[in-house]
C-alpha cells in the first residue's frame, strides 16, 4: 500500500511505494462502510454450516429445528441471544462460536443492547432504567420534580415562535436517545415525533419541551414493558388518529399497536404524509399501516411454529372508516385515496384481519396520537402492560438451568 503522504513510518528501509505494507484497522468491525456486512456474510456462513437457517422476514434471526426441538439465534452485529428447547444443540453451538470467533460467555440474559431484562412470576419486564438514569445526569435534570405527562398539555409548539438555540445540537442528541428509549417506553412515542418535526430550526420552546420529557421520566424511570407468561398467544391490534393534529400542516397523526397475548410487541406513532379531508380517511390510513405490520407478524409467528388465529381483530374508534374498509365499492368521498390503501379490503376478504368498533375512551392506542392528562395516560399505558416493578409480583427465582437455555453472547 502506498504511504500517505505525511504518514510517517519508523521503519527507514521501507520505501513509500512498498506494496509489502497494509493498514493495520483498529476498529474494522465499525470502521468501514462494507464492515458489518462482511461480518454478517461470515456469521451467516458459519451458522449454515451448523444446519441453521435465517428468518425470510428477520434476517438477524436464525432458526434451526430438529425433532420438534428448536435453537433461536438473534443477532445485533456483534451481539448475540441464543435460547430454545435444545439444550444439547445450544452447547454445541457455543463450543462451535467459541472455536470460530472466541466468544464471551454472559449467561442468563440480563442486559441487551441498553435494555434490562427482570424476571418476575407474572413475566418478563423489559425496561431501560439505566439509560435514563445516565440521561438525565447528562442533562442535568436528576433532582428536578416529576411530571404526570410527557408533554405539557397548555403547550403548544411552532416552528417558528421562540429564540433559536445557540447549540442546536444538543437538542438534536436529546431528541436522538429519547427516540431510542420509545424501544421499551411506548409512550414517549408521541412526544418524540412531535419532538423531532423541529429537528431542523430548533428553538427555547423545543428545548423546554424536550426537558419536560425528562422530568416525566424522573418519576417512571423504572417503568418498563411486560412480557406476560400467558399461553394465549392470540394477536388484536388498535389504530387511531388525530386528524389534522399538525397545527402548521394540517397532517394527521396515525399510530397504532398489537398485542400478543396481553403482551404489547408492536407500536408505532407518526404524521401521515399526506393531508386527509376527514377523519374518516385519517382513521383509514392509519388501519392500512397496521395490516401491513399484521401481516409481517403473521409470517414472523410461522417462522416460529406459532400459527396466528385467523381474522386478527383490529379495533377502531371510527364507524366510517370501518364501512369504506367493508364495503368494496366507489366512493364519490374516497376516490383520491390512494390504490395501496385498499389493500385492507384484500385481507379483509382474505380472513387475516376482522374490523371491530371501539369506544374512545377505550381505545388503546389513543397515548400513541395525541396529548393526555396524567390520570388518562396512566390507565392506558397500564392496560398496554407498561409498568413498574412495584406493581409485579415478587423477583422470580430461576432456575440453574436457565442459564444454559437462555443466553446472551458477545463475539
């Protein structure tokens, strides 16, 4: 390789033209653009070596069963969760990945990319304490008063009222890890969406806002998503929005969510990319997003030998948008709707989804569209299985074994 220039190299026998030199990389996992591909092509080679094979709907999922025994590999670069029923295959797999790659060991699974895992006799809750913790020392705010809502329901914000940040930078990284914990804290989603339309021209107003979202979360730093025991492995999912919500654009915000026995799995809250004339037609496009993700679900579940019952019931506040989704025919009101939206009369027809009426004040993913009081958020997110630790049963006491079915791994 040809010496840079300015680069000096100790050795002085060595010419600059030399093709006997490389780059030795530091970091070449991370470094290069080309680099987690690769380490993903020679992961891959070295599971398909082993009989394993990756999800067609979850590439970073691989799935190997034998008998009617099944080993799951969930890989994140470098992060790896293996369990399953196996128990002999799972040991095998780690002497193997250990002989190729010199893995780390971590046992039972605990910790994972920032989120903590805690077992309780009810269930698993997934939280992400720690990364609050350090979020609001940074910012801070670790001995400010607790709030009852993300966001101040008196205050509204606009592009373009208030001072501008001299830094805007910080906001933009505030916005960035409070966008990473919707992971596991479903209810900040809409904060955060809202948060994030001010992202280019950020001003005193988005600031203060973005830190009352870290006051709310000084009171429910502990709070987190409960994975229940429940053999009822059942899908209902819940779509709503806010029509006209964005008070400069006049878009609505569509959001919707699914549960898997009780157990909430999927979310999403965001402004439609188009201004609708009714909330009729909000409500319609923001049920088409949901059978999109509903249909991924279903293949998702197959992959793991968990067949879906038939007609998944989605919930919707809307009786309009429930007739134009069950009444396949033209509509002078809906004509402009676009073609890929219709696709919901396709499934429905299909048997994969069923549309049932929901009353507001029930409607579950209502925390996903807009602002509510603290008391109302509370109700909510609780029957979403979003809680503290307090409100679980008492730690659960694993068995040894555990460790050896469940683990995590760090290669």
């Amino acid at each position: 390789m040809k010496i840079p220039q300015g680069l000096f190299v100790a050795s002085t026998s060595v010419s600059s033209g030399s093709p006997t030199l490389v780059y030795k990389l530091q970091k070449s996992l991370y470094g290069l653009r080309q680099a987690s591909r690769q380490w993903y092509a020679k992961l891959s080679h070295a599971f398909y070596s082993r009989g394993y094979n990756h999800s067609l709907n979850n590439y970073s999922l691989f799935i190997k069963k034998i008998n009617c025994c099944t080993t799951l590999i969930a890989v994140y670069v470098d992060d790896i969760i293996v369990t399953g029923d196996d128990l002999d295959g799972i040991s095998i797999l780690k002497a193997f990945l250990d002989a190729q790659f010199k893995i780390k060991d971590l046992g039972l699974l605990n910790y994972f990319l920032g989120i903590e895992v805690c077992y309780f006799q009810s269930g698993i809750l997934l939280s992400q304490k720690k990364f609050i913790s350090d979020l609001l020392s940074e910012y801070k705010c670790a001995d400010v008063s607790a709030v009852a809502s993300p966001l101040d329901m008196n205050h509204k914000l606009h592009s373009d009222v208030g001072e501008l940040l001299p830094q805007p930078e910080s906001y933009r990284s505030l916005v960035r890890k409070l966008n990473f914990l919707t992971n596991k804290r479903p209810n900040l989603c809409f904060a955060v969406q809202h948060l994030s339309q001010f992202l280019q021209r950020s001003r005193v107003p988005h600031m203060t806002a973005a830190l009352h979202v870290l006051r709310y979360l000084k009171g429910t730093s502990d709070f987190g998503v409960l994975l229940n025991n429940s053999v009822d492995l059942s899908l209902v999912a819940s779509c709503d929005s806010d029509w006209a919500a964005c008070l400069e654009s006049r878009r609505s915000v569509s959001s919707f969510c699914i549960q898997l026995g009780g157990s909430l799995i999927s979310w999403k809250s965001k402004k439609q990319h188009i201004v609708s004339l009714s909330s009729a037609e909000a409500e319609y496009r923001a049920m088409s997003k949901v059978v999109a993700e509903l249909a991924w679900l279903v293949r998702r579940l197959s992959d793991l030998d968990l067949a879906a019952a038939l007609s998944v019931p989605i919930l919707c506040d809307n009786q309009a948008a429930i007739h134009i989704a069950k009444n396949p025919v033209f509509h002078e009101r809906t004509k402009h709707i676009e073609v890929d939206c219709h696709f919901i009369r396709t499934k429905l027809a299909d048997g994969l989804i069923s549309l049932s009426h929901v009353s507001t004040s029930s409607q579950l993913a209502d925390v996903f569209t807009k602002r509510l009081t603290g008391l109302h958020q509370i109700h909510l997110i609780g029957k979403l299985g979003v809680c503290p630790p307090s409100n679980l049963r008492g730690m659960l006491e694993l068995p040894e074994d555990w460790a050896t079915k469940t683990g995590q791994h760090k290669s």
